[in-house]
C-alpha cells in the first residue's frame, strides 16, 4: 500500500513545482502548535534528527514543506532543498543553518510569510510522508517581536489548516488543554474534529493518571484520535545526535519505558493511544487515506486545468513549440542573419562615401578659415553681379605667399590625424549600426543580451583601434611630403568640389530660412540692415550690444548677427562657385587659384588610402570575428540556468514558455495519476481474487 503514497506525494511536489495550489494539489499534514508545545521535538523523532531552527526567539518565518522520502536500501540519509540546488546535504546540522538563515532572510518587518521552503529528507529510517511545519502560535509578541506578529502567525496557519488538509495540533500535557491554542484553531475549521489528529507531548511531565485524563478528554472528539508521546531526546542520545546519529530509536526505546512502567493508565484495556511509533502508522494511514480520497477530484482539476493550458497553447502560441535553448538561438541565428545582411551592404564604397564625406566638412573648415575669412567685410559691400574675384586677393602662383598659403592648407589637411578620425569614424559607425540592429531584432526586450552583443562589438572594436588608425597614418604619410595631381584627377576633384559647395550653399539658405521663419521677414530684415550699418561705420555701438542696440534685443542682435553671417556665407560660395566653375581653374597647373579643387583632391588621395587600410584591419576583422564573438558570448557558453533567465527577460516569451511548461508538468502528472490508478484497481482485484 505505501507505493501509493509515496507516489501520491510524488504527484504533490510536481503540483508544487506548477504552483497555484487549491484544487491543484494533494492534501498534506499540516503541523500546528505553540511555542513550546513540543511541535519541533514531534517532527523530529519522526525525522529522527534535529534540523529544525532552535532559539528562544521566534525563528520559524516561513512554512516548511517537508517531504519525508523512505529509501530502505539506501543506507545514507540525507536532505535536498530542491529550489536552491544546493545538492545533498548530509550533515543535518547544516540543514538546520540553511533553514534558520531561510527564516532570517525574510524581513523582520514582514514577520512571517507563506511563500513555503521546500525540504526533501531521504531516509531508511522516515516513512512517506508530506508534512508542512508552521511557525507556532504565540501568546505574547516579545521585546524584539511586532505586536502584529501573533495575528499574522494565526493568519497563516488559518490558510493552511483548510481542509483536505490533514492537522497535527500539538498540544502540551502540563498545559489545560482548554487552553491550547493549536486544538482551538483547528476546532474553528473542523469542528466536527474529521480529520485532526492531536498529539499530546510532554506526557513524562505530569503525574500518569492526569495523562490518561487527558488523553481520554471527551470536550472536543477526535476521529482520528489523541495520541501521547514523550519526546524528549535522550541525554546520551543527544550526544550521539550530534556525531550525527538517527535518534529515533533512542526516543522510543525512552518513552516506551516510561508508558510501560505505568500499565495501569497507558496499558491495552484503556485503549488510549501512546508513542511515537502509533504516531508514525497513524499519519502514515491517515494521509494515504486522505490522499486516495482526494485524488479523483484532484484529477479533474488537472484534466481541466490541462484543458485550458492546451486552449492557450493553440490559441495563443498556434501550438508553436518553444524552449528556452531554442527561443536563444533562433534569435541569435536571426540576428547573426541581419548582420550579415548589413555586412554585405556596408562595404569599401559605403566606407569611403562616408569617410569623403567627414573629409570634405574637413576641408570646408579649411578654406573658410585660410581663404575665405578675409574677404568677407569686402564681399558684404561688393554687389555680386560685379566680377567675383575682384575682391579676392590678386592670385599670383609665382608668389611664394601663394605657395605657402596651399601648401599649409594641404599639410594641415594630412596631418589633421587621418587615421585616428577614419577609425573612429568607421568604427562608430559599426557600432551604430550594431545598436540600430538590436533595435530591430528580438534582443530589443532582452537587456542581458544586448549587454552582451555591444560588449561584443566595442570589444572588437577596441581591440583593432589603435593597429587599424596606426596603419592608416603610416599609409598616408607619402602625402605628407608630396602630392602628385594629374588631369583627370583635377576634374574629378572640380566636379566633386562644386557639389559640395552647392550643397553647403543649401544648408546655408536653409540655415537662414529657418532664422527668416522664426523671426520674421521684415523684422529679420531690419536687424541686418542695423548690423550691417554697423559694420560700415554708419552707426556707432554703444557699449558691446549684450544689452541690445538701436531698439533690439540682445536676442535679436544675435540672431541678426548670425544671419548677416550666413548671407555673407552664401554669396561667398557662389562666388567661389563661380571661379571654380571658371576658365581659370579647369587646370591642374592653376592650383594656387583653386585651393577648392586642390584640397579636395588631396582629401580624396587620403581617403581612398584610408579605405584601403580600414577595409582590411577593421571592417573584415569586425565582419568575421564579430558572429564568433556572439557565438561565445550568448551562444554554448551559457548555462541553462542563464539561458532560461535570458529567454524569461522578455515577458510573451515568458508566458509561452510558463504554459508550455504547465502543459507538460501537468500531462507528466495525470500520467501518474493514471498509471496509480491502475495500480490500486490491480491491487484491489488481486485483493478480491485472493
Ligand atoms: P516547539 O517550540 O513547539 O517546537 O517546542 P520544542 O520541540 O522546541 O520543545 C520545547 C521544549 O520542550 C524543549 O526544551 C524540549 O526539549 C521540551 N520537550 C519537548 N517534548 C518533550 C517531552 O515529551 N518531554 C519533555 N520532558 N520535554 C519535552
């Protein structure tokens, strides 16, 4: 029969692992008691080690769920906490540690919870049994203890002693019983007392006959019956307890000498209940009892329960299988997908548009800050139908002023630290693209991994930096000292160049646009027209203008400043466009005319050698070391525990896989119910039949 049982309680804990409780689960013995009644000293005959916390302060915070699993060819005995993976745990002393600092963890604040701790003892020596130890009422809170805690404590025990829930109260015998706490609770939820089992301890401390009196106590019928036990570990016992002996057989060889040497009141003919051992087979019967009698109903829950996880399944995951495992590496397959995709079309030419690009604001810096600065207060006054150039200083290539101003462009130009902008340039703009992909993909919800993909990439990243722009300066330092120009180079730089003034003509009236929008056209008007009398002398400044002039604000001043600047800007680069579009400068030989052209077929030669460079010592590396980083860092190397945690992150991979899961626990378990069934209709043939 105790198959069953054990079986039984095996079905339990898997329900436990699916949670819920109520209809969905097997009922348990619930133990209940006062501090001091003895309630600790019961559980551990039964367990036949003391592992429970001691203390004069209240140390039981949290349920234990105690399942007792017999192993009788097994000689070890041994404790597992099945949610913390600690593995076995051999030495009881260190059971009783884990559970006392389970107990401290919870909040002083909080005083008591019903989030239960799991403990698994495998034993020859403990019979099957699922027991669920509380902490014991109390009748005052102590000096360290909140007043709320008795109530909460009461609370507690009241959500567990429901039924089918089988209840150990445990009362003293030196205490009226009337006054215990554990019959009066259990009385209020089983008044018709079906199915609570009471244990009277400490029946050594009372005079003989006052204990059969009490065990005989008639004020509140049990069913199931009283049973009286003396608990008490032995002196000598305790000793070999603590080298770690099973104490069971001490206890009872203690309290059968002590009932036996009163025949009178604890013999046969006054048919009362005594020791440990009664206790023992009566829990054990009584649970299987309660157990078989509750595992039809328990079934159909599960049937039902099963039922709507099934509807769910197809519902809302269309019966799509997922794991943990499988849910990461298709993610990580599909990322590695896209970046491949990207790698494919973020190339040589794609670098070198966007390092010409960089190089050519480079270059528009240049010029506006050696040419084109001083003409600007002329250019203002000049009208711009007039010759372009007229303004500009006369242009002659034989002066050596002329030379110089070229050459200290274009030096400053190759010696601006190429290789350091190109790499950071290029390598930032990898790890953009990185981001803007996580964005894309499943990793988007999933903070650990994008953690880790970033990581990735900037470690790559790092790691060629300084190699990557060391090579590209080496590289372009021929340029350093000379630059050769042909024809054909000339006019690919003209074309080049006068896109790019065209374009920096169009931020320029835009930029301005924006200002004549804000402000307003005529009023926009009239500042310039004030800044400019400025300018010319017209009109004298008081002061510097920061607390506004000639009736504008300060603002307004600023605005019209910045403003006056851009049209200057704009008709300086239409004249600019003009020249390089002009006779004069459709030839390599007029480079001192030019310095547009000239500086933009320099930044040309140094992004083409840029590119070279990068394409080999970053992008390749990065293309191909960076999915075998990913491989490393979210793929096998990972284990289960942190790839569930991963897949858990994002929380409608959560719920598919928590109903998957509740599908398979809860099919695993009407397997077992069914195969237990057979087993008892087996076992009550062969009952008949016999
Ligand atoms: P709990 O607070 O209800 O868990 O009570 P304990 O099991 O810690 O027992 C309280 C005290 O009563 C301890 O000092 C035990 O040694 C003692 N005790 C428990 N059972 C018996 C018993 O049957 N006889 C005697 N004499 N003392 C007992």
């Amino acid at each position: 029969m105790m198959v069953l049982t054990r079986k039984m309680i095996e079905i339990r804990s898997i329900l436990n692992t699916v949670g819920q409780g109520g209809a969905l689960t097997l009922p348990s013995i619930v133990v209940i008691g006062s501090q001091s009644s003895g309630k600790s000293s019961v559980l551990e005959a039964i367990v036949g080690h003391e592992f429970l916390p001691k203390g004069s302060n209240m140390v039981t915070r949290r349920p234990i769920e105690l399942t007792l699993v017999n192993t009788p060819d097994a000689k070890a005995e041994y404790g597992e906490f099945p949610a913390l993976g600690l593995g076995k745990i051999t030495d009881f002393s260190q059971i009783q540690r884990t559970l006392t600092d389970l107990n401290l963890a919870v909040p002083a604040e909080q005083c008591v919870t019903d989030d239960p701790i799991q403990l698994s003892i495998y034993s020859p020596n403990v019979p099957d049994l699922s027991m669920i130890d509380l902490p014991g009422y109390i009748q005052v809170s102590g000096k360290d203890q909140p007043p709320e805690l008795k109530q909460k404590i009461a609370d507690l025990c009241d959500k567990y002693i429901q039924a089918p829930n089988v209840i150990l109260a445990i009362s003293a015998a030196d205490v009226d019983l009337a006054n215990s706490t554990a019959l009066r609770s259990s009385r209020r939820v089983d008044p018709r007392g079906e199915r609570t089992i009471g244990v009277i301890t400490k029946m050594d401390l009372v005079d003989p006959t006052r204990g059969l009196e009490v065990l005989t106590d008639r004020k509140y019928p049990l069913r199931l019956g009283y049973v009286g036990v003396v608990c008490k570990i032995p002196q000598t016992a305790g000793l070999f307890s603590r080298a770690g002996q099973n104490v069971t057989s001490a206890i009872v060889k203690n309290e059968n000498a002590y009932f036996s040497s009163h025949p009178l009141e604890f013999g046969p003919q006054n048919e009362v209940s005594v020791g440990t051992t009664t206790l023992r087979h009566k829990l054990m019967h009584v649970l299987e009892q309660t157990m078989a009698a509750s595992l039809a109903g328990t079934r159909d829950a599960i049937i039902q329960e099963l039922e709507e996880a099934t509807y769910e399944f197809k519902v809302q995951y269309n019966d799509r299988p997922l794991s943990a495992e499988s849910y990461l590496a298709e993610s990580l397959d599909s990322f590695k997908h896209s970046f491949k995709e990207f790698s494919e079309q973020f190339g040589r030419p794609q670098v070198r548009a966007l390092l010409k690009e960089v190089l050519d604001q480079k270059v528009m810096d240049l010029l506006a800050k050696r040419y084109w600065n001083k003409p600007i207060e002329d250019l203002s006054k000049a009208p711009f139908e007039a010759d372009p150039l007229a303004d500009l200083p006369k242009a002659d290539p034989g002066s050596l002023f002329w030379q110089r101003k070229l050459d200290a462009s274009t030096s400053e130009l190759t010696k601006l630290g190429v290789g350091r902008l190109a790499t950071t340039v290029v390598a930032s703009e990898l790890q953009n693209h990185v981001n803007k992909l996580i964005e894309a993909s499943t990793f988007a919800s999933h903070p650990y991994a994008q953690r880790a993909i970033v990581d990735a990439s900037s470690s790559i990243l790092n790691d060629r930096f300084y190699s990557t722009s060391d090579q590209v300066e080496n590289c372009i330092k021929p340029f350093k000292f000379e630059i050769e120009v042909d024809n054909n180079e000339w006019s690919k730089g003209r074309q080049n160049i006068g896109q790019v003034l065209k374009s920096e003509l169009k931020a320029c009236d835009a930029a301005h646009k924006r200002l004549e929008d804000g402000i307003g056209y005529r009023k926009l008007k009239d500042v310039m027209g004030f800044i400019d009398r400025v300018r010319k002398g017209d009109v004298v400044l008081e002061g510097d203008g920061t607390g506004g002039a000639g009736g504008f604000s300060a603002a307004l001043l600023q605005k019209g400043r910045e403003a006056v600047f851009l049209r200057d800007r704009s008709e300086l680069i239409k004249m600019r466009l003009l020249a390089v579009k002009s006779k004069q400068c459709a030839n390599v030989k007029n480079k001192y005319y030019c310095p547009e052209v000239f500086l933009d077929v320099v930044a040309d030669k140094l992004t083409s050698t840029a590119v070279l460079f990068l394409n080999v010592e970053l992008l390749s590396e990065f293309y191909y070391n960076f999915p075998r980083e990913l491989d490393i860092r979210l793929g096998r190397h990972l284990e289960a525990a942190e790839i569930e945690r991963f897949a858990r992150e994002d929380p409608r991979v959560r719920r598919h896989l928590d109903v998957i899961r509740r599908k398979e626990m809860l099919e695993l378990v009407l397997e077992k119910i069914e195969s237990l069934r057979q087993l008892e209709g087996r076992s009550k043939m062969g009952a008949s039949h016999g």
